[in-house]
C-alpha cells in the first residue's frame, strides 16, 4: 500500500484492521487487500441507499488513496457479511437521452456529395462553414458584448485553422499538436502522480517511441500524402468531430458504378481518453485498402476539454454519418463492422451497449426510432442491427475494477472520476449489464445486437486482462451469446495495433476479413502474410517489452 496506517488510526483498535466484505458494485467500496482496508474511489459524500441485492464478493486488489475516514453505513446482511449501499448511476441515463438527441438532430450541413474525381465536399456542406453556424442565431441573440467578441476571435480562429489545413496540413496538424500538448500538460499535471514507478514508466515510453520511431514516422508520411485518403471531415459542431476515410480504388470503381461497393470499418482509436487522435488509425486504414475495405476513423474530444459521456456523444455522431453518407463513397452500408481499441473499446462498447438499449425501449414504447433494418428507416438516425460485428481490443470495460491497477501503476485513479463526470459505474459499460434497464430489456436486445469479439492480450499491463474475460462472463450471465472471447498468449496491450502491424502479424486483419468476406478471406490472407516486415522483427521484440504497455 502507498499509505500504512497505524494501530491509533483504527477507531475500533488492534493490531490489524477486522476483516470486510465489499459490495462490488459501488465506486465507494470499501475493501480489504493485503490486510488493509483501502477506500477504492469516490468521494465519502455519496449519498448512501441500501440496496438488497447487492451482490457480495470478497475484494481482490486495492491501494489505499486517502487519508482513514469512517466508512459508510453498513449492514450485517442473513449470512453475517458485511454490505455497502450503491448510489444509482446517473451517466447512463443521461447517456440514452443524449443517444436519442443525436438520432434526430439535423445536419444537411455536413451531408456529403460524390464529385467526378472522388467524394468531395457541396459548397453547402463545405469543411470551411463555421462548425456551428446553424446555431449562430440562437446562441448570439442574447450575448453580451465579450461574448460577441469571443466568438468572433474564434471564428478567425477556425478560418485561419481551416486555411492552415488546406495548404499547410503537416506544420498545422504539428502545431495543433503541440499547443494541445502543452495546454493538456498545464490542465493535468495536478492528477498525475511523479513517484517511482511513474518515472520508471515514462522513461520505458521514451525508449519504446524511439525504437519505432522510424517505421511510424514513415507511416504519418504516407497518411498526410497519400491521395486516397480524404483526412478531417466534419461530422458534427464540436471541436474534435472530424474523421478520415481512406478509400481504395475498389471503392472508386463503385462510385463511377463500375463496380460493387466494398465493405467498411467504423475505427475508434484509443489514446487513455487524453491523447487519442484519428491519426492512429492509419495503419490499419492503410492495410484494409489493400484488400478494398473501406475504413473510416472517427475522431472525439478528449479529456479534460470533454468528460466520457460526451467522448460517446462525439462517437455516436460519428457513427450516424457514416451510414448516412458512406454510399456516396463507394462503401456498402449492409456490410459493415465496428472496431475499438482501448479507450476507443470502452467508448464504442458503450455506444454500442446504450444505443442497443435505446432502440429496445423506443420499440417496447412505440417511438419512430427504428430497431429493424430497412423498414421505414429514417437516414437521420442508424440501429445496431446494420452492424456485422464488434471488434474490442484491449478495452477497460469497468473504471471502478481498474482503479487499484492504476495505482499499482503509479497513477492517480481518480482521474477516473473526473473523466466519468463521478460516476464511474455509469461509464462502465460491464455495469451498464447489471441496470434495470437493461435487465428489463435483455430479450430484446439479444435479438438486435450483433457479433461481438472481445480481444485481449495475456500480458497487458495497462489494462488487465480480466477486463475482457468478466465482460464475456456478464454478456453470458444476461443473456447474450453471440459473443467471442479471444485472449492471445505473449500479447501486450499495443501488440495488435502497433508492434504486430509492423511485423505482418495481424491479428485485426485476420479477423476483420472473415466477418467482412466470409469463405473469401482465406485466400487474401494468405496473400498478404508473404509480405516483408515493415521493421525488422527482433528491434520489435525489444520493443514489446521495454514498452509500458
């Protein structure tokens, strides 16, 4: 434990604090570990409710983050255990409220056109309209004065960003880079930790970027220039609601109707929900258009600019432009899958989760938002049912299990808190199984929602394994089967997206090819396995384990 606590700072005495059994449910658990008692996370001012069917499980890992205060309420339960009250998520029931928003919001500013050399943008839905001009009107009516400053200092802001982009993209995208690094070093150095173990962690990062620094450097090189790939669309008002299509000459075929539309992956990249930028999906973009497959990598706010529930907001959007205007690219909207890799794992699990959810209520209720693919479908909204599969790599599917892990790691979880808006078990897509909601409309939503395949790499050490192996367990305790659970020996948490990649081993592509082809996948794979490494093998095994990851 970070924090001993001496005899005199237990109020009952002894030499050891009694031993106690923690509801597992609730962000305010209190736990035993390692003879400890450590307070898992949340503040000690949550309102306490008894809930009787709180589930008891014995606590397995924890570190102490806090001073010793008096516990919450607890209840000897029949079996003389001991019980803690869990507070109601509050972010999950916004979440299907902000879900159904987004279904119905109007945004012919951002429709998409197809032109005689490719997609490209009307003047009506040009990149270059201010992201939020539809709402001008409203929102400045009442404005004072330095409001009406303001806003015109950021839409010179965004005309000099959009002018930067268009002839200078790889000094404009550095700059931003920059400017977003040194404001996101000044918001957040209070909530990281610099002891030890953090420094230890930050020097193996270092190391690790230099080592595959040339490969990716050659990749960014090729995902500026290459002209097959149309980079920073905007898909809705907010500050990050850009992605990147990168389409294959298989796709151009199907846009002049000289050939069949290709398939699509809807990419949601990961960056811990502070550094994450579409960008990272270049080189599985890349890869995919070798065999025309559309990928599309859908960018979101990170933190602490945006909290979780509005990361899966930004993704929802991103999502329903894709079905809404794909076609016009040459992709087909019947064969489509989603991918998420860590923090992008958690945030399209949730959407995913939530928005199956939403389509089951709005269908018990009679709502017009629809649940069956094709019938009176509105082109402003999408279901679940128009997704093949689900690819998870590597996601953090509960904040509240995770938190003594980050410690371990030499890291503030409480972080977490203010990511989840306070409420971790409502950003948790595992506990979102284990609402009234979802428990009400099991039946439903295990007819609707498609494939999932959870990935997870043995020796993860930024998110446990268990992570993906209890979501599995939860998917089968509520109901849904059509689930697979994928766990690879000797794979770190970048394995499948970094470092594999760049040795031909390619466990995405392996699986995104038989949910998209079918029987045809075989050969394609078999092709593209003769190809060279792009970095030679042992410098990447070196990278594998100095890497933090």
């Amino acid at each position: 434990p970070s924090r001993v606590c001496s005899k005199a700072a237990w109020p009952w005495g002894g030499k050891h604090p009694p031993p106690i059994w923690a509801a597992g449910d609730h962000p305010s658990t209190w736990a035993l570990c390692g003879g400890w008692l450590v307070d898992s996370a949340v503040p000690a001012a949550a309102p306490v409710a008894m809930d009787p069917q709180v589930k008891l499980r014995k606590a397995s890992t924890g570190v102490m983050s806090s001073p010793m205060r008096k516990p919450p309420d607890l209840i000897r339960s029949s079996s003389d255990s001991l019980m803690v009250a869990k507070k109601p998520p509050h972010v999950h029931r916004e979440l299907l409220t902000i879900l159904r928003k987004v279904s119905m919001e109007e945004d012919e500013l951002f429709a998409m056109s197809p032109g005689p050399a490719g997609p490209i943008q009307s003047p009506k839905a040009s990149n270059e309209v201010e992201p939020k001009k539809l709402f001008e009107e409203e929102r400045l009516a009442d404005a004072s004065f330095l409001d009406r400053v303001w806003d015109f200092l950021k839409r010179m802001h965004d005309s000099l960003e959009a002018w930067g982009y268009r002839n200078f993209p790889v000094i404009t995208d550095h700059f931003n880079g920059l400017v977003y690094g040194v404001d996101l070093a000044v918001r957040t150095v209070k909530w990281f930790q610099f002891g030890a173990m953090a420094v230890w962690l930050g020097f193996r990062l270092v190391i690790y970027a230099m080592i595959i620094a040339i490969p990716a450097i050659r990749i960014m090189l090729t995902y500026y220039h290459d002209p097959r790939i149309k980079r920073r669309i905007r898909y809705g008002p907010e500050e990050r609601e850009y992605l990147d299509i990168y389409i294959p000459k298989e796709a151009m075929a199907a846009q002049k109707g000289e050939g069949p539309k290709v398939p699509v992956v809807i990419a949601i990249m990961g960056g811990a929900f502070i550094i994450g930028h579409r960008g990272y999906n270049a080189q599985l973009g890349l890869r995919l258009m070798d065999f025309g497959v559309i990928t599309v990598g859908i960018d979101y706010r990170n933190w602490p600019r945006a909290i979780m529930p509005e990361m899966v907001k930004d993704v929802s959007r991103g999502v329903r432009w894709v079905f809404q205007n794909i076609e016009l690219f040459g992709g087909d909207v019947e064969n489509c899958m989603m991918i998420g890799q860590s923090a992008g794992a958690h945030l399209a699990a949730m959407l995913l989760l939530e928005h199956s959810l939403l389509e089951a209520m709005c269908k018990k209720d009679g709502s017009n938002l629809p649940v069956e693919h094709g019938q009176g479908r509105d082109l402003k909204v999408w279901s679940v049912t128009q997704l093949k599969a689900y690819l998870a790599i590597s996601g953090p599917y509960d904040l509240i299990k995770l938190g003594p892990h980050l410690t371990s790691r030499g890291l503030y979880p409480k972080i977490m808190d203010h990511m989840a808006a306070g409420d971790l078990e409502g950003c948790s897509p595992e506990r979102i199984l284990d609402s009234e909601e979802w428990r009400e409309h099991q039946e439903e939503i295990a007819k609707i929602i498609p494939h999932i395949h959870l990935f997870h790499g043995y020796c993860d050490k930024a998110v446990p394994v268990w992570s993906s192996s209890d979501l599995f367990e939860k998917f089968k305790e509520v109901g849904i089967e059509n689930v697979t659970l994928d766990l690879r020996k000797d794979m770190t948490h970048t394995y499948p997206v970094v470092e594999g990649p760049l040795a031909r081993h390619e466990c995405q592509i392996e699986i995104i090819l038989p949910i998209l082809f079918g029987e045809g996948a075989e050969q394609m794979l078999e092709a593209g396995s003769k190809l060279p490494p792009l970095w030679p093998v042992r410098i990447l095994n070196v990278a594998t384990h100095i890497g933090p990851f």
